[in-house]
C-alpha cells in the first residue's frame, strides 16, 4: 500500500480493505469484479477511492451474468449517480433498514401498526414526535415520558429505553 501510495508501484490488487483510508490521488482506475454481490454502500465507497486527484477516472464493475431483479437494480443506480444521500436511499429501498432492536440487518421492520410504504407519513410524524419527546425528557421521566414507557412495555419494545442514552 505504501508503495502504491508513493507512486512506486503502477498497480495495486486488494480486497475489499482498501473501501475506507486508501487516499491516493493518482490512482484514476478501479476494477471491481463480482460487483452484483456488493452491497451499493460498499460499491459507492469502493468508486470513490479513485478520482481523488485531477486527472480523469473511471471505476468499472465486472458482474456475472444472469444478473437477478435487485443485483440489476444495484448496478443501475451505481451508474446513474454519485450522489450518496441518494444512494443510500436506494440501498435502504432495496434491502430494507432491518431492525434496530433484532438481529436482521436487512429487511423491512416488523411493525404491529403500520407498514412503511403505506403509512410512511404517519410513522415521519411518529419519529418526528419521538425526537420532540425525547429532547425535553431524554430518561423519559415525565408523565407522558412513562406512558411511553409502558407502550414499549405492551409492544415487547422495552430494551429500547436501554439504548437512550446512546442517541
């Protein structure tokens, strides 16, 4: 790496290390091979080593034929941006957000009340009011801080209070 980074050597093969630190602004050329089995996070982190400088740059991804619906999916939007928030939100749509107090790290939530795409406004007002809430009573110690409480109690939820403190 550190001859790589010096300009002492013209090539550098890696693995998947080099997606985050690797910051040499000569390096103009990336290849990815298998990229229909990257997640698009990690593909967007792994483009983005090169380029850096002020030469021109490319990043190609080699895949495997016959790509599925979602690998196809990934592909494109990679192609057709380089805007991260955007990215990320495609990625969310895609795999889903999994679940905050589980195990699953991709996936819809499991939620008792509401499913995302249906009641997407709803639950940016619950989140919204959850934010109010928690910025004038973080330890939830108020009246309606315990009615809280006891809603996270009732929905099985309750381990959340544990993660309070962490943001």
């Amino acid at each position: 790496m550190a001859a790589f980074a010096a300009g002492e050597l013209s090539l550098l093969v890696a693995t998947t290390v080099i997606e985050v630190g690797l910051d040499v602004p000569n390096a103009t050329i990336m290849v990815i091979e298998h990229s229909e089995r990257f997640g698009l996070a990690q593909l967007h982190q792994l483009r983005g080593r090169v380029g850096r400088g002020s030469d021109r740059s490319a990043c190609i991804l080699l895949y495997k034929p016959p790509l599925g619906e979602t690998a196809r999916a990934r592909l494109k939007i990679l192609r057709d941006s380089d805007d991260g928030f955007l990215i990320a939100e495609e990625d969310l749509r895609l795999r889903g957000g999994g679940e905050v107090l589980g195990v699953r790290q991709s996936g819809l939530p499991v939620f008792r009340l509401a499913t995302l795409p249906d009641h997407r406004e709803l639950l940016e007002a619950a989140h919204d009011d959850a934010k109010l809430v928690l910025t004038g009573d973080p330890e939830l110690a108020s009246a309606r801080g315990q009615a809280l409480r006891v809603l996270l109690y009732l929905f099985a939820r309750d381990d959340a209070t544990r993660l309070l403190r962490a943001g």
